[in-house]
C-alpha cells in the first residue's frame, strides 16, 4: 500500500542541484581513476627505465612513483575544495533567494 498525497510537493534532493551543474548527471571519477592509474604505471616505467640505465636499485622507480602519488592526492584535494567551494556558493546564493522573496 503506497501513500501518496497531491498536496504534498514531490521531494526534492539536495544533489540534484549539483548533479545538474555537472551536465546531466555525468560523473568523472573514472576519469580520475583512471587518470591517477596510468600516471602512476608511467611514473614506474620511467623510474625503472632510469633505474636500469644508471644500473641502481629500484631507488628511482619508488622515488618517481611516489612523487606521482603525491602530486595526484594534491591535485585530486584542490579539484575537490573548489568543487566545494562552487557548490557552497551555489546553496548559499539559493538560500538567499530564498529568504528574499
């Protein structure tokens, strides 16, 4: 048994505003997954690449790829605070809306 009212406005959900910003719901966390995952696979290569040339031990190969882990978290933090950013200003631009009218 299923209650429905007509009164009663259908609810809305707070991320569709922002899934709507984003172009029709389209995500891009497999971009990014994917993204971080070959960056990571080239950052070896090339480590064990100048590993074998200046005939070390994998010094090169761990240097380069945690130099890439860290620079994908960084770039993946500030991606994700101006998303936020953007996204509080567009809620607080709609709760002032709100209360103006």
């Amino acid at each position: 048994m299923v209650l429905v009212h007509d009164s009663f406005p259908p609810m809305k959900l707070l991320f569709t505003q922002a899934r709507d910003s984003r172009g029709g719901g389209a995500d891009d966390n497999l971009g990014r997954g994917m993204e971080t995952a070959l960056l990571l696979a080239f950052f070896l290569g090339i480590g064990w690449l100048v590993d074998r040339w200046l005939g070390t031990r994998p010094l090169f190969m761990i240097g380069l790829v945690l130099f890439a882990a860290a620079g994908s978290f960084v770039k993946m933090k500030l991606d994700y605070d101006s998303r936020m950013e953007r996204l509080e200003a567009e809620r607080r631009d709609a709760a002032q809306a709100r209360t103006t009218r």
